[in-house]
C-alpha cells in the first residue's frame, strides 16, 4: 500500500492507494492551514491500517507554497523515519497533470508566483500516459503565451489556472474543470509509480527560488 499526499498549495489532500484502487482519500480546500489540517486527514485515511503495512509514501515536496510544501516534507519525514519506509518525492506539476490521464491534450500546470510568474511544467497526456515535456521552473506570463502558441490543444490547470488562462487569451487553451483544476492525492499516487523510492533522510523540498522572506535578506546584505 501507498500512502500519497500533499499540502503544497491551498489544497490539502491524502490518499490511502493499492496499485490502481483508492482504498480511502480525503480532499479539502483549506486555504493553507495545513498545518491544523494535514495530521487530523493522515489518522482518518489510515484508520484501520498500521504503518508498517505500507510500502512507501508519497509527497508533493515542490513547487508551490514554502511553507505548505515544508510542512507536507516534515510530516513525510516524521512519519517514514522511525520505520524507515521508502519515501517517494513528486512535483506538485506532475500530479496536476495526473488528473487528465482519460484526455489526449498537453496539460499546462502552472501554480501562482506571484509578479505575473509562474510554476509551470508541460506535459503531453495521451492513451494514458503522461510524457513531460519541459522542466518545473518559473516563468513569465508572456513567454509561456509564446510557447503555448505551438500546440493544437491545451488545457490549463493548477492553482494558478485561472489567472493563467484569462491573461494567456489564446484560442486553442482551455481552463480545467473544477473538479480537476487542483492536484490531489491520487494524482500524487500515479506520479509515485513511476518514481524510484529514496530514504527519509534524502527527501527534501524542491523550491524553483527563494523566498519572499530569503530575497528580503539577501537586498539588507547587499546594502
């Protein structure tokens, strides 16, 4: 068994998964309070079941909000540590396109960076598999416009989806439903079987730059 999660945006999820079935999942819109959230939705989807049954678990250890993606990492690390389970590291973006695998199209995931930036990776999804097509990175709203321009048919989601897709105005784009628009546990799951596990001690957050508080100290260092 596998138990998969993610606290890495407004979102906060955690699936309970055995190959493809989802044995218990729970998907909340909390707006980042995960930190009162994220322990409580563990103990409900593992009632039942004990730790060392599980194979491995999963984490969204990046991009999205620092200190939501540091709190989901910490928690996968508390939990994995004392038993040593494998650990699987995902991007936020990559699970995000795990909710179109029934779609043939490229998924733009793009999560807000705030100054009209964003995260963002492409993937092609196709008969069910999921192909990256680019890097996680940031970018800017008028260069992914660009690139976008290249492909018969996109579909935008993430976080940042909306605000993404009412600035890109391009034809051939569309905005995802919003029972999919967010990633989500299960999708995490997918992204994991296709990962090599690592240790606890090996999982970390992946940030794509620094933060607010980390560019504020660098500009006093600098004066």
């Amino acid at each position: 068994m596998l138990l998969s999660m993610d606290s890495s945006a407004v979102t906060a999820s955690v699936a309970l998964t055995d190959g493809d079935e989802i044995i218990k999942s729970e998907f909340v819109n909390s707006g980042l309070t995960h930190s009162e959230t994220l322990l409580p939705m563990i103990t409900r989807v593992m009632d039942g079941h004990k730790y060392s049954e599980l194979d491995g678990i999963a984490i969204t250890a990046g991009p999205g909000s620092f200190t939501g993606v540091r709190i989901g990492v910490a928690t996968v690390k508390g939990l994995a540590f004392n038993d040593d389970i494998p650990c699987f590291s995902v991007s936020t973006l990559e699970a995000i396109a795990y909710n179109f695998v029934d779609k043939n199209a490229v998924v733009c995931a793009v999560m807000d960076a705030r100054r009209m930036q964003f995260y963002n990776a492409l993937f092609r999804v196709q008969n069910g598999k999921v192909e990256r097509l680019c890097d996680d990175r940031a970018i800017s709203i008028e260069d992914l416009r660009n690139e976008l321009k290249q492909y018969d048919k996109v579909v935008i989601a993430g976080d940042g989806a909306k605000l993404c897709f009412h600035n890109i105005e391009l034809e051939n784009c569309t905005l995802a439903d919003d029972d999919r628009i967010y990633q989500n546990a299960v999708g995490v799951a997918k992204a994991a079987q296709n990962k090599n596990a690592i240790s606890p001690k090996a999982l970390m957050p992946v940030y794509l730059r620094q933060s607010q508080a980390e560019r504020e100290l660098k500009l006093k260092l600098k004066r």
